[in-house]
C-alpha cells in the first residue's frame, strides 16, 4: 500500500522513513514537508498538491508538532485518507475528539500512534502484572532536553508539552500494563521563568486499588539518562528500563522478542487499514491535561539551549 | 424518593436545598457536612455514619468543591447509591472517566449537572440556532470573584479552576447550543503573581464550519456583571444574557417559560434515576483541560481577597 509522510524532521528521518522502508505492508510514495525529503521520493511542500497529484496514496502519517497537525489530519481526512499520528494525537483533547469523529464519518483509519507501547517490554509487562496485586508504581523519566530535543524551541512554546513530551511515553506504558485505571491526584510542574511548558514534573495518581503511583520526570538530566517504570506487586517485582524496551522480573531479565517500535507501529496500521477499524486512545494526553489542569505551578531557573 | 446532600455551603443553601423543598419529586433525608446543616433535617458530618443510617436513601447529591469530590463519589457508588454531582464533575478528566465506569458497573445513575445549561434561553437558543449557519460566536463572562466567591480561597488553589470556575458554566452553554463542536486554537490565561490559577483568561476557538467564536473570561469586573453569549448567523443574531436566563433573537425579547435552573436539574435526576440512565457531559471540562494545556501563561498583579 502507497503511503506519504507529512513533516520530515528529526523523528521521520530517524524512525519513520527506515520503518517504511523495511515493511512489507507499505511503499513511500510521497513526503510533503517545508525543507526535508527524502532521495528518491517525490517532494512536496503544499499538501494539497501532493494530494492531487497522488490520489492513489490511500494512507498518510504525520510527524509533525502537535500545534499544526490538526489543519492537516482534518484535510486528509476530507480527502478519504487514513491517518496516522505522531505522538501526541493532538495539541488539545478536543481537537482529537473531533478527529476521531470525523474519521468514523467519512470512513477512514485513525491511528493515535504510542510508540513507547511498542517497545519490547511492554506487553510481557502487562501479561505478567495481569492478575498480579499491585502495590507500588514508580515511573522515573529523566533526559536531557539539549541532548533530545536541541534548539527545538517549540517543545517550550504553548502546546509543546515541556518535559510532558518524553513522559507522555512513559504515561502511554503505565496506561497500557496497568489494568485498572489511575488519575492524577496531585502534582508539581516546574516552569523555568523564561518558559511555557515544565522542565520538570512530579505526579501522584490514585489507584482503585490502593497502589502507590507515582511519576518523576525532569529535562535537566545529564549524564546517564533514565526512562525506569518499576512496578511491585504482592507477588513479585518488574522493572522496564530503556524506555520499556528492556525488561525483568525479580531481578532476572527477560529478553522480549520483536521488531522495533516504529515497524511495529507501520505493521498496526496496515492492519487496521486492511480491518478498516481506528486505534485513539487518548488516555496519555488525558493524563497530561490532568497534570496541566490540577498541577500545582512552581517557578525555577530560566532555561535555554 | 429519599435524597442527602453531601457539603453544606453557600451554593447548597442558595440552590439545592429550596429546589429540593419544592420539588415534587424528592425529600430531602440526611445531609453530611462538617459545619453546615438544614433546619429539621438529619445531619451528619460522616459520610459513613449517614449511609449505615439511611439505606433507604437512594440518591445523594455532592455540592463539595471539586477537589475532594471524587472520593465522596466513589465510596457513594460503591454503596449502591444513584449520584449527582454539582459542576465541575472532577478535578480532573481522567477521575471522571473512572466514575463513569464505575457508576456503569454499579448500575448507578450518574448526573454530571452543568446547571447554567437549564437557564431559561438555553433550550430555546439551540432550536434557534440548529440549521443556521453561524458565522460568529462571542462570550463575555466578566463578574467580581469578591461578590460571588468571597473568601473562597479554594479558587485560586490547584484544581480550583481560577476564573474557568465561572468560566465553565459559559462553556457548558457554549457546547449545548452549538450543533458543531469546537475546540479551542490559541488562549492567554492571566495568573496573579501570588495564585496557582488564573483570574482571566481569553480564548479562541476553531469552528468546523468557520465561525469566529472567542471566550472573554474576567474576574476583575467591579460594577455591572456580565454573562453573554452572542451569536452572529448568516440568518440574525441572538443574544444570550444574564447567564443564558435571558434570550434576544434580532434585538427582540423573547420569553421563555419555566422553572429555575436547580428544579430542573432535580427533575432531571429523578428522570435518570427512574430510566436507570446516567448523563456526563465532559466536554466543558475538556475545554477548561484544554485551556490550561494550550493556553500562553501571563503573570498579573497579585490578588487577594
């Protein structure tokens, strides 16, 4: 199946273009984007010219900000093309809402992508925490920005999600091996002065079952960086590493099988596509509006790259 | 049919006990306060001790800030009861999903009230409007936080919601008139130097048809108060005012019938518990959630009461 891809940056270069490369299911036929390609694809920078030109590419993904990506998921969508998104779906809950519902009603694929759910560890996590009495939570997501995200100004910009853009990763995993689900409780964003969106964030969430949860994530990390969810249950503990892409069990590792996140993701689509179903869970971003919401605000040293 | 009142306060005894007492429908039983009582009527200041003393109560109804709420609700629905929550439903969006949930697997009935949608004009605005094309939407909900929340520290507390508080009940008018959903595309939200939520805000809001439709929210209004919403169609102009009790169409009165908004809430309650229904609208909330995500922060003058 012919496929575009709409912003090529860093992510697109780095993980989407080698995962539609290596798939079976998909053929780059296009990119649409205001400086990037890639060789030996046609370029385009107007959306709407890719589009005429191309009525055979029936799917398009996007990976662009979340700020503009609701002008471009509502055209293709208006064009009949099934949709893939970038992480997060959306700069607000409701524009996803309305997406969602535009898409059922002109028939078309939505996929709200979470790439950290594809990581190796992730579903032996949560087929080993199923059933299992959880007692403590512990996500610890702690990077350096000038190292992940450097000079991109916009993750400081409204809608940029601050610290919020890695720890959505993090929230998308505990959303998915947790079995019951959580809600924010309390919460301390740290804004640098000169900012829009936190460096860094502490959160508690509530369990129905009375489980401590608790998330730290901080921007300022130097050195090793750490993307931890350590989990103890009544009958044993779980730790993923690396993001979830490594796994163990009472201390003992566990080597999880599989492919990467984005050919996983490319591989889903493919078949909703073929299934002519939608995937939009917006429990992440729900989660991170919660934090924004209910967050209580504190001011720390200014910030720049 | 037996109701208690959780959270004796300013709006329970301005609203929900005289809409109680003439309703035809309920009696009011037992109420749970840790200061406030109604003459003649039961009061507890323990959630429990109420519900061993009242099982024939079938129907309890939370008028306690927002913050606290949801672990009245929960033991609530746990206890078998039919629930009704005064505005906003949650401190967050993600607790109120849980309680959808929940209530649904109770086989509770579960009413997240938006009271300013019962104003008299509200109903009448909508059937007006539905079919038009709308081409401009504005709202203009400035009040004085020290007339209607007079030392009410709670507000500027996190989860407090700041001027969305007010700001929310204009947004649950918004989104029952509006055939269309919106979602918001930029906001400036105003944070005196010494609070954690904001005491005005702006908002903008994308229309799918393409309408202008724009939020003014101010806490700062001394002197007249305003709550309006004027709709701007290819077909005239309506004017929603004094909280959507008043509605012009054309620059003509017109008058609509019927009772207060609190009676109308109730009857409404007791259609959902007789139908086994629930009713939870979350959209006012998503755009508050929104707001705080998406929203520009600016730092005013310090506040306080």
């Amino acid at each position: 199946m012919k496929i575009a891809l709409v912003g090529i940056g860093k992510i697109a270069q780095d993980q989407h273009v080698p995962a539609i490369a290596a798939s079976p299911d998909w053929e780059l036929a296009a990119t649409v984007s205001r400086a990037g390609s890639v060789e030996g694809v046609p370029a385009y920078t107007s959306l709407a010219d890719m589009l005429a030109a191309h009525p055979d590419i029936g799917t398009v993904s996007l990976c662009l900000p979340p700020v503009p990506r609701f002008f471009y998921a509502r055209e293709l969508i208006a064009a009949g093309r099934h949709l893939m998104l970038e992480k997060p779906p959306g700069a607000t809950l409701s524009e996803c809402h309305a997406l969602e519902a535009m898409a059922a009603e002109a028939g078309v694929s939505l996929f709200a992508t979470w790439h950290s759910r594809e990581a190796a560890g992730v579903a032996p996590a949560r087929d080993w925490l199923s059933g299992r009495e959880i007692r403590r939570v512990t996500v610890t997501w702690k990077e350096d920005v000038r190292r992940w995200h450097p000079g991109q100004e916009w993750v400081f910009e409204p809608g940029g999600l601050g610290v919020f853009d890695p720890g959505i990763n993090a929230l998308s995993i505990l959303t998915e091996i947790l079995a019951q689900p959580v809600h924010l409780s309390g919460a301390e964003l740290l804004f640098p002065q000169n900012r829009q969106t936190p460096i860094a964030a502490d959160l508690r969430f509530a369990h129905p079952g009375g489980a401590e949860v608790s998330a730290a994530f901080d921007w300022r990390q130097t050195g090793p960086q750490t993307w931890e969810i350590a989990v103890e249950t009544a009958s044993g503990a779980l730790r993923l590493t690396e993001g979830g892409g490594k796994l163990s069990v009472n201390g003992e590792d566990i080597a999880p099988e599989g492919e990467g996140e984005y050919p996983r993701l490319y591989a889903r689509m493919a078949e909703l596509v073929r299934a002519g179903a939608s995937n939009v869970d917006l429990a992440p971003l729900r989660h991170v509006a919660d934090a924004f919401l209910l967050g209580r605000r504190e001011t720390v040293a200014p910030f720049d790259f």
